[in-house]
C-alpha cells in the first residue's frame, strides 16, 4: 500500500509589480537629491563628494555614479526639479499655454511674473552655487556655462513667441528681447532683491514683470 501524502495547494505566482518598484525608485532618487542639495548649499560644491550625499542617503556611491554620473548630474537633477515649480505640472508647461490661450503681451508677461515669484527661490540658490563654484573648479566653470545656454535658448524661444504673437515693440528684435528675459532671470537679480535686499519672492515677481513689460512692450 502506497504512502499517503497530504496535498498541496498551489498558489499562484504573483505577477511583478513593477509599479511598486517604479515607485520606490522615484522615492530614493528624490531622497538622494534632496541629501545633495542640502550638502551643496551647507558646504558649497568642491567640499561636497559623492560618498557624503551616499552615506547621507543611505546609498552606496556607486549607485549614485551609475543615477547620475557625479556631482554635475547632481546639480542638473537638482536645477531640473526646481524649474518645475509647485504641482504636478511643471512650470515651464504652464508658461507654455500661456502663449497657447492667446493672451496679451502683458498678462503673459505677468504670468511669467507669478512664474518666477514660484520658482526662483527654488532654483537661484543652486545657480548661485553653480556660479561660485565656476571661480575654482573646471566642472563648475563648465556646468555654469550649459546652465547659462540653456536658460539663454529657453528666453530666446519665449522672445520668439512674444514677437510671432505681434506683442513686441515696434523696433525691439527677438534677439534684444532675449537679452531683456535672460537678465530678469538672472540668478544674481534674486540675490540682489531677495537675498540681500530682503524682498519677498511675490514683490521681485512682480518686479521683474514690470521691468520686462517697460523694456518689450
């Protein structure tokens, strides 16, 4: 008589859950650059390694390597999530449909006003940074001057749209324009207004928008 055995119910495999993994992802990569801008703004970029954000992190540096390439990705990760601003949609979008709801010069204007009030005190500190650090370090000099251009381009594509938008002063080209928006987003106008004069963001928001008003329309 063959041995019984009790039988056995299978459960079936649980599919992958990539979501979740997704998810935890995003969570350690967001913990990692806010570990990287603290340490960036307490003690400056050439003091700040990468073994000092991963023990902060509680990561090891090579992950942090392979995420980001080094210091330079930290500081782009960092500048790219302080140019979206508050919300689920990024600031830039919003600036984008204000040209798209076919608006007056002034009230886009005015609306990158608002723009800047919600999103220079999140990213001027970290050009600022990026600007010191150009005085000594190769890296900075080079980050400095990819941060410059592209904010450069991004004004010059604004400027564009103003002038194909026929909200431009007779006489003013997109090229002078662009010059107009990439001054008034300078990070060196905040520190002067806000750091050190001591204005609130809303005040040098509106500031700026009327600055570029006068100067373009």
């Amino acid at each position: 008589m063959s041995p019984r055995f009790p039988s056995v119910k299978l459960e079936p495999k649980r599919a992958y859950d990539g979501t979740r993994r997704q998810e935890q992802a995003g969570r350690t990569r967001d913990r990692i650059i806010d570990v990287a801008e603290r340490r960036f703004l307490d003690a400056g970029y050439g003091a700040t390694t990468v073994a000092a954000v991963a023990t902060d992190a509680g990561v090891s540096a090579d992950m942090i390597y392979k995420s980001f390439g080094g210091k330079a990705g930290l500081v782009r990760a960092i500048r790219a999530r302080a140019l979206q601003g508050e919300g689920a949609e990024p600031a830039e979008t919003r600036s984008d449909r204000l040209h798209e709801r076919a608006l007056s010069g002034r009230k886009i204007i005015e609306g990158w006003g608002t723009l800047t009030a919600e999103v220079a005190p999140r990213v001027a500190p970290i050009l600022l940074l990026v600007r010191a650090a150009a005085l000594s370090d190769p890296e900075g000099a080079t980050l400095l001057a990819e941060m410059d251009d592209d904010r450069l381009r991004r004004m010059t594509s604004n400027a564009r749209r103003l002038r194909d938008g026929g909200h431009l002063r007779s006489g003013v080209t997109v090229a002078q324009a662009a010059d107009v928006l990439w001054t008034y987003s300078a990070p060196e106008l905040y520190e002067l207004l806000v750091s050190r004069r001591g204005w609130s963001a809303k005040r040098y928001g509106r500031f700026v928008a009327d600055a570029m008003i006068d100067a373009l329309l």
